[in-house]
C-alpha cells in the first residue's frame, strides 16, 4: 500500500472513531429545523439528532433558540436515531462546580422547595438535592413549613451518581459559625445583661434559650411570669426569639440563668399602694391545699385563704367544699406581709353586702386594734379568724 492510501486509511480510521457517539456522551451541534413538538439537531455524521420543544423554551414558554444557533445537549438514547436532552447538559455545566464544592467544603445557595418524608427538597443549580430534616437547622421545630420558600447556603456532604443524588447540610455551616462566635458571646454574657436569643427546647421544668454561638442558657418556669405558669409550653415554644434578663453566671458549670419576667415591674412594688386590711377584692381560686386555697388578686399577686378561717363544717376538710380550682369569688383582706409577699384573705359568703362591694372597709387602725385584742385573749374554741374580724367590723358601744 503506498503512502498517501495509508495516510487515507488512517485518517478515515479516526474519523470513524470520532464520529462515534454513546448515551450519556454530551455533544455539541447546530439546530437545522424546528417542527411542532422536535428540533433537528446536525452533529455531524450521516444523520441527524432530535431534541423535544419544550426543552429549548425558556420559564415563560418562550423558544430561546433560532435555526442554525449552536446547543449543547446530552445524548439520551441511541435506539431509532440520537435523542438529546438540554436539560442534562444544563446541569452537567454546573455539576463540576457543584462537585468542586463538595471536595472542598464551599457553601452553596439553594433553595427549599418542599418538605418531603425525612426532611426537604432543595433545588441547588438546578439541580435536585435532600436536606434530612435533623440537618435544615439547630434546632428542631415541629412546623416544616417555616422552612419552605426560603433561600439558605447549604454544603454538600454527600455527591453521588455524578451529581443527580446529593445531600446537603445547612446545621453543619450554622454550627462552625456558632462555634467562631461562641467565645466572643460568652465575654458579652454578665449578671443583669439584657439579651435576645431563640428558644431551642422547652422542658417541664422550663426552657434553654440560645444566646448566640451556640451558647445557651435556662429559663426556669419560676422566672417566665410573676403569675404561676403551670405549663411552660404555653409561655414559649422552639424557635421563639424573645429577650430575657441574664441573672445569674456559674463560670464553673457553665451554666446561665435566665430570667423573663423581671423585664416588667414586679406587682409586690404596687401592693402597699393598693391593698389595705379590710378590703374586699375579687380573685381566682388557683389551687387547693391542705392548709387552704391560694388566690389570685391580680397576675403576679397570689393570696392565701388559710383553712382557719373558713366556717367549720363539723367535717374534716368540709370547707373545700365550698371552694374549687378556677372558681371566682370575693374575699376580704385579713393581712399583708410585704417583706414575705404574702396576703391572708377570706371567702366572703357568696350574697353579702360585702361580697357585692357595698359594706364599706372599717379604718385600718380599728382592725389592727382588735386583731392586738384578739391575739391578748384566750380562744373560744369555736369559730373562725374570719367571723372574729367580721365581729370586729360591728361598731362598739361606748
């Protein structure tokens, strides 16, 4: 064979090789028609490739290309002919990337798109990825939905099948930015410091509050409000922001104190303004014991009506008959210990004049008179405390 046939033969060789084209091979061609539903694609060779419509428009519907513009595709099948698809392709520009980013640990934008079983749905370059739902966040909040919608930077912990299965992370870049942060929280974080932080999770006993980096602290039940708070899932809830007081600071068991309540005044500082021995004042019964019931004047404000002065029934416990948990009723102030916060009252009987607010209050300084005559004398045996006021109540003859 002469020369120049083998240079032929060698050149046809590769041609032919060159021209050989597999799925999953992307390719590069130049649009040569445009039907109805297809576009004929020439990438060389003797026949032509197929490319749907809907793949050349844009979000709109618009057609994005013209005949004889050049396109970039990805072979899909090669049964009956080559049919390509954009789609692929568009995502194979940015696979690189998105692999890149996976090596080296980069964030990446994305978005949630939905919340699916196990946790989201996140469109990152227009690519499909899962977010498990114990990585879209630091804490968990039981409403996946505030998630959804939202654009958050995520880092791919897992890229597989060339890109079409990834998992990515967002609680993985909130807590390396936590834990950068975190020293530099714990210098701001003083006795008496006023602070905003986000609730994590909220216990029988109260709820840890995240100042920031990572750093959290407890908000006892007894600090939520001046009233008694039965449950603390009622005052607050994971996710919540809310300002709190820091109280207290154990630099040694790492542990923060913090307070709700003593942002508002305390009700105790109006009470020597407000409240005299005599009054009669509305109030709730909040809960029975066996001493007597507790009641509440006014939120923050707590009364005890002590067993004692209830009417005797001739029963053991008969008087908390008359009382239940949540009932209403009037009761007259006996005492006030401001230094203990603490005020004795007793149940007015229900119709009274003084029960409906028209009995005036006797001066202060006749019932502390009589209460000194009456601590001075020796007990009847019979009796309350409280008939022993009301008696006192009754102007005396002179």
């Amino acid at each position: 064979m002469t020369e120049p046939t083998e240079d032929f033969a060698t050149m046809f060789e590769a041609s032919t090789k060159a021209k050989r084209i597999d799925k999953g091979q992307t390719i590069e061609g130049r649009i040569v028609a445009i039907g109805p539903e297809v576009a004929f694609v020439d990438v060389g060779g003797k026949g032509e490739a197929t490319i749907e419509i809907d793949e050349l428009k844009d979000a709109e519907g618009h057609l994005e290309v013209a005949v004889g513009d050049r396109i970039q595709a990805t072979v899909v099948s090669t049964v009956g002919g080559l049919t390509l698809s954009r789609r692929l392709a568009r995502g194979a520009a940015t696979q690189r990337q998105l692999e890149d980013a996976f090596h080296t640990g980069l964030p990446v934008q994305g978005k949630v798109e939905k919340a699916v079983k196990g946790g989201y749905e996140v469109s990152i370059a227009r690519q499909r990825a899962f977010c498990p739902i114990s990585q879209i966040d630091t804490l968990r909040n039981t409403d996946s939905s505030v998630h959804e919608g939202r654009v958050y930077e995520f880092r791919i912990i897992e890229y597989k099948e060339g890109g079409r299965n990834l998992v990515v992370s967002r609680r993985a870049l909130l807590e390396e930015e936590q834990r950068a942060s975190a020293a530099e929280i714990r210098r701001s974080i003083a006795a008496g410091a006023v602070m905003t932080g986000r609730v994590t999770s909220v216990r029988e006993f109260g709820a840890f509050v995240d100042l920031g980096g990572g750093v959290q602290g407890l908000l006892h039940v007894s600090e939520m409000g001046w009233s008694r708070v039965a449950d603390s899932s009622q005052v607050v809830k994971p996710g919540d922001e809310i300002t709190v007081k820091v109280l207290r600071v154990d630099e040694d068991k790492q542990k923060i104190s913090l307070g709700l309540k003593q942002l508002t005044a305390d009700p105790w500082s109006r009470v020597h303004e407000t409240y005299e021995i005599g009054q009669v004042r509305t109030g709730r019964v909040t809960r029975l014991a066996d001493f007597g019931a507790f009641v509440e004047l006014e939120p923050g404000v707590e009364a005890l009506a002590h067993v004692s002065t209830f009417a005797p029934t001739g029963r053991s416990n008969g008087w908390s008959s008359t009382m239940a948990q949540g009932m209403t009723a009037a009761f007259e102030i006996l005492s006030i210990d401001l230094e203990k916060k603490r005020i004795g009252v007793a149940l007015v009987p229900e119709g009274s004049a003084r029960a409906a607010g028209t009995a005036p209050s006797q001066p202060t300084e006749d019932v502390r008179e009589y209460t000194e005559r009456v601590d001075a004398a020796p007990s009847e045996g019979f009796g309350s405390l409280a008939d022993k006021l009301r008696g006192a109540l009754t102007p005396r003859e002179k």
